[in-house]
C-alpha cells in the first residue's frame, strides 16, 4: 500500500529555507541569497582650523598642486610656511582620525594607533583620501624611533616601534602634502621635483589680500 500523501502550504513572508512536513523519497534544495551590499564610506573633512576669509588664490601654486596631486599616491612639499611639529601633535591627530572614521579597535589602550590608521588609509575600499602634514619643520621625530612617545603609542607597550614616518601610508588612493618653511626638512621626506616653494606675494595678489583686510573684496 503507498504511502499517504500530504499538501502542506506555509505561508506569511517571514517564511524561508526548507520546512517539510512528512518526506519517503529524496530532497534536493537550492538556496539563493542576495548578495549583501557593502556599506560605503562618506567624506569626513578632519580640519581643526577655520577657513580664511581673506584668502587669496594664488593661481600659479594652486596649478602645481593639483598637478601634483593628480599622480595616484603622491608626496607634495609646500615651503614657505611656518610652524614645527612634534610626535605628541601626530599622535592626537592619528588618533583623532580614528574616531572620524569610527576605526574598529581604536578603543582599544594597547592597540598601535600609527598601524590602525596606516592600514585603515591604504585599503581603497574606505574611499580616496588626502592627508596634510602642517607645519612640518622639524621631520627629525617622523624620522627616529619614537622612545619619548607616551599614551597609545608608547615603546614601553610594544607599540610604534618604527619611525612613524613609516606610518604614512603610501597608496594609490591617497596623497601627502607636507607645509614647510625648511627645505633640507622636506626634502627627507619627497624628491627636490615635488617641492613647490612659495615665493613672496605679487602685487596683484599683495593688492588683492590688501582689499579683503579692508572689507573691499567682498
């Protein structure tokens, strides 16, 4: 005598896979899944100083930086500028990026802030990026092994134990540009071509900025 038959409907959308209700023979199933869809990434601008107002477009050396910059992964130099930079200041600022960004793990008090964010940048996936080392005149504490780092990044705990100019990351998604007012600085850092030097204002922009200062070049 065979077997009775059973028809057995399930419904509602909530409903997937297989369910089966009574089975004497073989089943086969194919299942198939949307592939899931990759969060993307927006544009975080992480700049801690105002924009100018009074700024002058100083059309020559706007030219050579995009130039530079159109070259996947390049270093650009900027020098004429002033300032000094130390290990403390890029520290906070790697730090700061990685709550920008929301990096997996930059809670974390034993982890390599250098690295996280280093690895975070060079992955194309998170976007096309450009990172600005401002007011880099003195490139010695990029150069050496950071002993005198503290906090997240210090040696005492295994961490940053290269020089953190090798935390810069050198990608095809991103490029560096580097303010200076030492030349000799920079060039530890980019090849003499991709030295932009910022020469002292002609008189058309001289006249330009001076008209802004006086509330005439709005």
């Amino acid at each position: 005598m065979p077997p009775a038959e059973y028809h057995t409907t399930f419904s509602n959308s909530t409903n997937y896979r297989l369910q089966v209700g009574n089975n004497t023979g073989n089943i086969e199933t194919h299942h198939h899944y949307a592939a899931t869809s990759r969060v993307s990434t927006t544009s975080v601008p992480i700049d801690p100083v105002s924009r100018n107002p009074d700024f002058v477009a100083r059309g020559t050396i706007l030219n050579q930086l995009h130039h530079q910059r159109a070259a996947p992964g390049s270093w650009t130099a900027l020098v004429g500028l002033g300032g000094a930079g130390n290990a403390s200041q890029f520290e906070q600022s790697y730090q700061d990026i990685a709550n920008a960004v929301k990096i997996l793990g930059r809670r974390d008090p034993k982890v390599n802030i250098f690295k996280l964010v280093h690895d975070w940048l060079r992955d194309s996936k998170n976007g096309k990026w450009i990172l600005i080392l401002d007011n880099i005149d003195d490139v010695y504490f990029l150069l050496q092994l950071p002993d005198i780092i503290q906090g997240h990044a210090g040696r005492e705990n295994g961490k940053a134990d290269r020089p953190l100019r090798e935390y810069l990351p050198q990608s095809w998604n991103g490029s560096i540009l580097i303010t200076s007012r030492n030349r000799e600085a920079t060039l530890k850092l980019v090849d003499q071509r991709n030295i932009i030097a910022l020469e002292p204002m002609d008189k058309e922009d001289a006249r330009a900025l001076f008209e802004k200062k006086l509330g005439k070049g709005q």
